[in-house]
C-alpha cells in the first residue's frame, strides 16, 4: 500500500489539520488583534493620562489663585495697608508682624507648590518677602525695572507670568494680582508668588515612563517647563511647538530618524497652557511586547497540549483502525481463521465486531458454495454418465451393423454421422454451448433413436436467427426429446415441435410439445423425490431441472403441463445470454 494513501496518515493529518492549524491561525490572529489593540490602548492612556494632568494642574492654579486673592483681600493686609502712614503706633507694628506671618504659613502649608511669595509696594517702601531658600532678586529699586514695572501698573485681575524663559532650560512661573484702592483708584503694590519648579515638575510627571518627555507651553507658544528624559534632540522643538499651537488632534504619531514617537495634547483650562506629551513607540512596544509574550507563551502552551491531545487521539483512533487492516490484509491473504479481538464497544469497536461476522458469512458462503460445487459436480458426473449409455452405444451400433449388412450404407454413414456428433456433444469441456448446436444434436439424436426403434418422428423446429447463440447447458433439450420418442404414439407418427421465444430481454423460453400419450403431473409431484425414472429416460427431468437452478438460480428451471392421451409440453426457462460466435464453431 502507498504510505500516502495509508489511513493513518490521512488520520493523522486531519488531526494536524483541526487541532495545530486553528491554533496556529487563532494565535496569528490574537496577536494581530492583540498588537493593533495595545496600541490603541496605549494611545488612549496617555491621553487619559494627560489629560489628568491638565486638570490637575487646573486644580493647582485654581487653589493658587484663591490663595492670591485671599493674600490681596485679607484683614491683615488692609491693616498693615492703613496704618503705614502711623509708623509709631502700636497697630502698626502688630500689622507689620501679622503680614509676614500670613507669608510664613503659606511657606509652610504650601511649601511643596510655592518657592516663595512677597509684597511689593507702589510707594518703594520696604517688601515683605518670604521664600524656601529661594528667594526673590529684587535689587535696587524694583519699581523701575521689568517684570516688576508692568506688574505694579497691571489692573487688580490675577495674572500669570514666565520669568527668564530659555527653550531647553527651567523657566520660572509666576503668579500675582495687585492691590487696589477702591477710594483711591490706585494700585499700593501687589501679592506675588513663584511656583516651585518641582511641583510642577511632579504634576508633569509621566509616572514609570522614564522616557518620557512633557512639555508645558503658554498661549504664546513659550516653554514653560520641560520635564523627562527624552533626548530634546531627537523630536525637534519646532515641531513639538507647532503641534501644540496648531495640533488640530489629542494625538499624533510622527517619525523621525531616531524612530518613531506619540505625541499626546492636553489643555489648561484655566489658563490655556498646553501640555504635551512626548514618549517614544519603542517604549509602548516593549510594554505590548510583554503583553504578547504572554500571549505567545500561552498559544505555545495550548499549541503543545493540542499535538498531546492530537497523538493521543491519533493513537486511540489508530489501534482499532489497524487491527482491522492488519486482520483484512491476513484474511485476503487465505487466513479464513483470522479474527479481531474486540475490547470497545464505540463505533470502532463494532466495525471489529462487523468484521468478525462478515468472515463468518464469508465461511459460511464458502462453505455452501463447496458443497454446491460438490453437488453440481456430482450431478454433472451423473448426467454425463447417462449422457450416452452403454446400453444406447450397443444397441445403435448393432442398428449400424445391421444397415451395413443389407447394403444400406447410405443410412448406416447417416447415423454414424450422428453418432459422432453426440459423442463430440458428451466429450466436450464446457458445460454450455448455444441454442443452435443444442438443435443440431437434438435433430442427431431423433434420427438415431428412429432409425434404432423404427419408428417415424416428425421434429419441426422454430428458431429465430437472433436466438441461435443463446447460450443453454448441453443436453438441456435431448432428455425431453427422449421422453417424447419413448413415450410417443407407436402406431402413428411421433411429432415434437421445437420452439424458442424471447419472454423478455432477460428471460429464454423453449417449449417442446409432442402428440404423445401424456401423463398426470400430480405423479410427477408424488415421484419428485424417488427414484423412479421409469415414466422419464435415466437423465430425468429432476436432473434437468436441478442443473438449471444449480447454474442459473431459481428464477429459472422446467415447467410441465400434460393431459393424459394428448399430449406434452415443456417449458425451459433460462437467461437470455449469448455465446460468442468464436466458440459456436464445429468441425
């Protein structure tokens, strides 16, 4: 057998196919999936993540700027405010220390957002300043020079500033209000508080990214602060500027020729600052790489236990399937013996038992067909041995002897002629021959018996040309013929008429009809099963029958009507089957 047309590799690749293959596909696909979602995943949380940010950032300058005005707007101010002009007084002096007090608490309380907070007056006088050791460059006459100019002329709103700006450096920011007269319609000085670089840095912060890069940048487009440790060099600074005055998107992806990066925008609220997030894909990957590891490792681990449960599948479908190729292969090799343990009682488990009966029945029919073989060659050896008796040889060539010796030599070569013919008929090998040779040697026959019995015979014969190669078993007509000759009318001529019908395309019928004496065919029913032939030759019409049968089965056989002083008519039927006209030649 070709190993590829083997069952168990067919077997086996089917397994493969419904087991390892959609693990293969389902794992491609999870990681397809898998992949495009972490990413998106990842874009979606650095927004989220700058976005809180921004609020959170919101949420500082809005607690600072209560801060302010409560500074601008509180007791102890307008005290110290209105008492400067008595600085002798003893309220004075309680205002000038309640003032500085209020700054120290808010140093304390704050300490982590605010570096340092001041009052600077309009009238030069001495500020009040207060810092974490941080403090204030306020040298010489601060009234004249800028920042501080603008913001003691600026209106009593809250106000937000960037002091010392520089691109790739830490500026810093500012906040402050003024402190305005209402009676007067004048500014007497303002509250000004500098954001601790490190709170905003803490706010900006982009928690265990390390290389990530947040950049908060003003309405103006100015860099405020720049937290993380992406190399400013690698996404140039005019593009990040661009993208966050212009950026249409709370996204984009840009590449560059150090790779690829996110570019995430938030903004302030509040103020209109824009927060930009900076973080290379090369990092969102190594998070979704190990993401997908894990993924891997788990189609792995179930790819493994698929081909475990593959070959153990393959292996509890296999035994049975090749026991029974085993057990065939030995059983059409001529062991009739050979026979299938059965220990399951699945499908499997039944073709074995299956198999077991079909060798059975196939003994059996074996068995049957022998002893038909014993039987049909048994009845073969009887029909041939009464094919021509001795007795039939001795008393036709005496007939022959008879004629040669009143000179009629012309009669006696006749039946010489016929006697050879019949023996050709008894010695040949086959046990068929066609429907006209059958005629000629019956036609043989009756000329023998009348010329041995001398007696007159009228054989008429009725063949159509499209049924002389039917095929028949030799000596299928001549026992009937015999029966007519001696069973015939003895004082009148004997007539048999021979005659051949197609019933149907599958079907042959020959009837042979004769004008002799008859019988009672309920007899031949009561001497079916005996031994008498003294009504019919040696042959017989069981005999006839059987062979019929033997050969051709049951649909087909003999069939007798006779009326007592009438007369006889037989019925063969056989398969309409042709011989070939190869084999119908005579010499």
């Amino acid at each position: 057998m070709n190993a590829k047309s083997s069952l168990k590799y067919k077997l086996l690749a089917l397994i493969v196919i419904v087991t390892v293959i959609p693990c293969v596909l389902i794992g491609i696909a999870a990681y397809t999936l898998t992949s495009s979602s972490l990413l998106e995943s990842a874009i979606s949380s650095t927004e989220l993540m700058n976005t809180h940010k921004a609020d959170t950032f919101d949420l500082f300058v809005e607690e600072l700027e209560i801060t302010l005005k409560d500074l601008t707007d509180s007791e102890a101010t307008k005290a110290f405010l209105q008492l400067k002009g008595e600085p002798e007084s003893d309220s004075y002096y309680l205002s000038v220390v309640r003032l500085p007090e209020k700054l120290d608490t808010l140093i304390t309380q704050r300490g982590e957002a605010v570096s340092a907070v001041a009052f600077l007056w309009n009238d030069g006088s001495l500020p009040v300043v207060r810092s974490n050791g941080h403090p204030f460059s306020l040298l010489g006459d601060y009234r004249l020079y800028s920042p501080y100019k603008e913001m003691l002329q600026a209106d009593a709103a809250v106000h937000w500033i960037v002091l010392q700006t520089r691109f790739a450096d830490q500026s810093d920011l500012f906040l402050y209000k003024t402190i305005y007269d209402v009676l007067t319609e004048k500014n007497l000085g303002l509250a000004l508080i500098r954001i601790d670089d490190s709170y905003i840095e803490s706010i900006l912060q982009t928690g265990n990214r390390t290389n990530d890069r947040t950049l908060l940048f003003t309405e103006a487009g100015e860099l405020v602060f720049s937290v993380g440790r992406l190399d400013e060099g690698v996404v140039a600074a005019d593009v990040i500027q661009e993208y966050a005055m212009h950026g249409t998107r709370s996204h984009k992806i840009i590449s560059d020729a150090n790779g690829d990066f996110l570019l995430t925008k938030a903004a302030s609220y509040e103020m209109g600052y824009k927060i930009i997030n900076v973080t290379p894909l090369s990092d969102i990957a190594n998070t979704s790489n190990q993401v997908l590891y894990s993924i891997i490792i788990s189609i792995l681990v179930v790819l493994v236990i698929a081909i475990a449960m593959s070959l153990i599948l393959f292996r509890y479908l296999k035994a049975p399937i090749i026991g029974v190729h085993s057990a065939m292969a030995k059983f059409r090799q001529g062991n009739l013996d050979e026979r299938i343990e059965v220990k399951r009682t699945d499908e499997l488990g039944q073709l074995g038992v299956g198999f077991n009966e079909m060798a059975e029945q196939i003994n059996l029919l074996i068995a049957k067909n022998e002893q038909e073989q014993r039987k049909k060659q048994e009845i073969s050896m009887r029909f041939l041995q009464a094919q021509i008796s001795p007795h039939f040889l001795y008393n036709t060539l005496n007939s022959i002897k008879a004629l040669s010796r009143m000179n009629r030599n012309t009669e006696a070569c006749e039946m010489i002629t016929s006697l050879i013919s019949l023996l050709r008929l008894a010695s040949g090998g086959s046990e068929e021959i066609s429907l006209g040779q059958e005629i000629r040697y019956v036609e043989s026959y009756v000329m023998l018996m009348c010329k041995r019995k001398d007696v007159k015979a009228d054989l008429s014969i009725d063949l159509p040309d499209d049924l002389q190669l039917c095929k028949v078993l030799k000596f299928t007509l001549q026992p009937f013929v015999e029966n007519s000759i001696i069973h015939g009318i003895s004082d009148s001529v004997i007539k048999i008429h021979i005659r051949a019908v197609k019933a149907s395309d599958e079907v042959l019928e020959i009837h042979i009809s004769d004008n002799g004496t008859g019988f009672d065919t309920n007899i031949l029913k009561i001497k079916k099963n005996t031994n008498d032939q003294k009504r019919f030759s040696r042959i017989g019409i069981n005999n006839v029958a059987e062979r019929i049968k033997l050969y051709y089965g049951n649909d087909f056989g003999v069939d007798i009507e006779s009326i007592v002083n009438q007369g006889t008519e037989i019925t063969i039927r056989l398969p309409m089957e042709k011989m070939p006209e190869a084999e119908t030649g005579e010499s």
